[in-house]
C-alpha cells in the first residue's frame, strides 16, 4: 500500500510565466461505489477505480478533469502530472506531444482485451489517451474559469441548450456477491418483467424516453423477450442492445431479424470490423459500436466496409473533447451516425461530456450515461436529468465544484483497499458468486 500512496501526489509550482502556467497537478485515485450490474464479463465490483485530475495554474485557479483509476491509468498519469507545470492550460495540442514523450513504452501494454472498459482490445495509444482526456478536460476547466466562459464556449459555442441522454439499463443482482459494498432498493432485475420495472423506475424519476439495455448476459432468446417486453411497455421509444460483441454473426443476424421493427439500433452485436461488417451486410438495422472503433486508426477499415452506421464517441476513448469534435466532423463527412457511449464516472465528466455533446451538430441519439446508477460524486452539486435531459451549463469551466470532503473519503477507501478493487476485474468479481466462473470466450452464443 505504502508504494501506492505516492499517487496522491502534489507538484511543486515551477517558472512564473504567466496566470495560464500550469503550477501544480493533483492526482487522485479514489473508489467508488457501484451495483451489481451484469454484463457478458461478469459482474461489476462492489468498488470500481476513478481518478480525479486538478490542474492548478500560476494565479490559482483550479480545473478539475476524471477518467479510469486502474493501476494502469494511474502509472501513465503519474509522470504527465510531473511533466505538465510550466506548460500552459493553453497549450492542448503540446499535452499529446508531452503524453508522448513521458508516459512510457507502448511496447511495455500487452494488447489483450481490455476487460473493465469492454472497448476491445486493449493497446498503449488507448491507454494514453484516457489519461490525456483527463488532462485536457482539467486544462479546459481552469481555462473557462480564467477566462469567464464556459467549456462548451471554449469549443466553439454550443449549438443546443440541452442534451438528451438515455436509460442505461442493466440485468443485476439485488446485492453484491457475499454482501459486500454499499446496499440499494432497486432489486434484482433478471428477466423481462425485471427490466420493464427498472426502466419504468427510470422513466418516471429520470424522464428518459430512450432505453438501451446491456446485453450479452443471457442467451438470446432472453434478452429478445426483454426487449420485446420493453417495446410494449413503452410503445414507439427507441430501443437498443447491447451484447458487448458476444454474439457470433449468425446469432446477432437472428436477433436482427427478430427485433428489427423495435431496435434503434444494434450495439456491438459480433466483436472486431470483420464479424461486424458481416453482420452489417446482412441487416438493414444500424449497427452502432464502442468496440471495434475507438480510435482513428480504426476509423478507416469499418467505414470502408460499411461495418457500422453509428459510433459511440466517448472522450475518455478518443483522447478528450476536441478529439471527440474531430471524430462527430468525420462521422458527418462519411454520413455514419453519432451517439455517446458512457462507463461507470462521476459528474465530472459527465459536465464534460454535456459540454461536447452541446457543441456536436451531428449528435444524432441520446447519449448513454451510467450516472443514475452512481450513488457517490465529487462535486458539490449533482447533475438532475430532467425529461431525459441536461441543461447545458454556462457557468465558467465545467460549472462543477469540487468537494473535498468527499474526494477525500473516496480517496481514503482506495488507500484503504486491499489491492482487489483497484483494477477493475468484472469477471474476478462474478468469482466471488461463481467460482468456477471464466470470461466467456467469443463469440459466447
Ligand atoms: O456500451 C458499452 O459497451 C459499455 O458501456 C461498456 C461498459 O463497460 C458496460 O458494459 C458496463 O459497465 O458493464
Ligand atoms: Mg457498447
């Protein structure tokens, strides 16, 4: 444990140059709470690892920017944070050449699937540029405050005032495998009648009039049914699945076929641009993805082969708003669509995703959030969704505060944690029911 603690860790200011110098940048690591919501991995952690960015510049001002906490996050993170006083918040194209040149050896990130994300496979570039977005959104936070303006005006002016987000739902447990982590009343939802009640739960408290449930977790005849039941439960809202790539492509052109008059769209059916464009040639349904295209480099094989209609942009993924402003500008040149894909976070980046989203004319669904389901923040006030949506702030920076109160408790339960919980281990945590339980190979069905 003691080694971990240096995370916490605080740069001393250097060179005076101007109010917009970096002087120092915290980081830090916490852990949050999260339900027992199920995906085709397993089962999320009682737990799960963010880390909380603060940029702070010459004249004081402090930005504040989060993204994954996972030791893997925390080790490029580290020396970025050494790195970045002296430079300027400004100066956001010079943090990917400063990410470049101190976040270590690409060669050193094993290409294996990356497990907590689901965002296939797992390579250095990603990984760097989740800590970059982290960053960035921080530097754009400080600089909105110095300035006066609002994030979203900083990335050329919002072009809406508010942005519709969706119901992320998810099979789950009613509590978490030998009764660890934080206790809630939503109850076990593992069936069709299961699903219907948690989305009528979000509906009526949230206002979301769009449905997106998180598949792969049952065979498909299973989750056919809940869609099916959620179709008449809430007639003519958009519906869509998401089975994280379990499927084979027959399999996920069946559940086409079957649900192809209620699907929004299809998310992640078959894993990698090759089962996807397959499946795609086979169905008129859209298929949407946070898989198989999360970063630039992969952009060019899926659109050449029509393999998916929709990206999920998420700025952790795609290394930050303006590289997410970059990829809405391609998605409209190729006429793909553009929805936003969330992970387990914190109000935060959810501020930071709104700001983006307000700024992106081709924003063509609404955005996923897990936010509904995180019961414990860093900020002083909480983000309401009213009628499915969020009011897009105006206020300088992100417009949240930081409470320190509460970094500092979170804070304290990651110092306080074994190890277990610090890297994100859905299938590990789905041992704790199952000990026999593996990862599923894919495709699973
Ligand atoms: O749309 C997605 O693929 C996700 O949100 C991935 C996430 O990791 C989700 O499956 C989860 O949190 O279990
Ligand atoms: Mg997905």
């Amino acid at each position: 444990m003691g080694e971990r603690n240096s995370y916490m860790q605080t740069v001393d200011p250097v060179g005076p140059s101007d109010a917009f110098t970096v002087a120092e940048v915290r980081l830090t690591p916490i852990l949050i709470a999260d339900p027992p919501l199920l995906n085709t991995q397993g089962v999320h952690q009682p737990y799960t690892p963010r880390l909380i960015i603060e940029v702070v510049t010459a004249d004081g001002t402090s930005g504040v920017g989060e993204t994954y906490g996972d030791t893997r996050y925390l080790d490029l993170a580290a020396p970025l944070a050494e790195a970045l006083p002296g430079h300027r918040v400004t100066d956001l194209n010079g943090l990917f050449t400063l990410a470049e040149q101190v976040c270590g050896d690409p060669a050193d990130v094993s290409d294996s699937v990356d497990v907590g994300g689901l965002r296939g496979v797992q390579t250095a570039d990603k990984l760097r540029l989740s800590v970059i977005s982290g960053f960035e959104v921080a530097c754009l936070d400080a600089l909105g405050k110095q300035l006066g303006l609002p994030v979203h005006a900083l990335l050329g002016g919002k072009v809406r005032d508010a942005v519709d987000y969706s119901a992320y739902l998810f099979y789950r447990l009613a509590e978490h495998p030998q009764g660890q982590g934080e206790p809630d009343d939503w109850g076990a939802a593992l069936d069709p009648a299961g699903v219907v009640a948690q989305a009528r739960r979000f509906a009526d408290r949230y206002g979301f009039g769009s449905f997106k449930l998180k598949g792969g977790v049952f065979p498909p005849e299973q989750e056919i049914a809940a869609v099916r039941a959620l179709a008449d439960a809430f007639p003519g809202r958009p519906l869509r699945l998401d089975p994280n790539g379990a499927w084979s492509v027959e399999t996920s052109l069946r559940v086409a076929r079957e649900l192809g008059g209620v699907l929004e769209y299809l998310e992640d059916p078959a894993s990698g641009t090759g089962r996807m464009a397959q499946v795609s040639e086979g169905t008129a349904v859209p298929l949407a993805t946070n898989m198989c295209v999360t970063t630039f480099q992969e952009i060019k094989e899926a659109f050449a082969r029509d393999a998916v209609q929709v990206v999920l942009s998420d700025h952790h993924y795609w290394g930050g708003l303006r590289n997410t402003q970059q990829l809405a500008a391609i998605c409209r040149t190729f006429g793909v669509g553009l929805s936003m894909h969330s992970n387990t976070h914190l109000g935060i980046s959810l501020a930071a995703m709104t700001h983006v989203a307000a700024t992106v004319p081709n924003l063509d669904f609404a955005c996923d959030s897990h936010y509904p389901w995180q019961t414990e923040d860093v900020i002083t006030e909480r983000h309401v969704f009213t009628g499915g949506a969020l009011t897009v702030c105006d206020l300088p920076g992100l417009g949240v505060e930081l409470d320190r109160d509460a970094l500092k408790a979170l804070h304290q339960r990651w110092l306080d944690d074994d190890g277990t919980m610090r890297d994100r281990d859905d299938a590990a945590a789905m041992r704790k029911a199952d000990p026999d339980w593996r990862t599923p190979a894919v495709p699973r069905w």
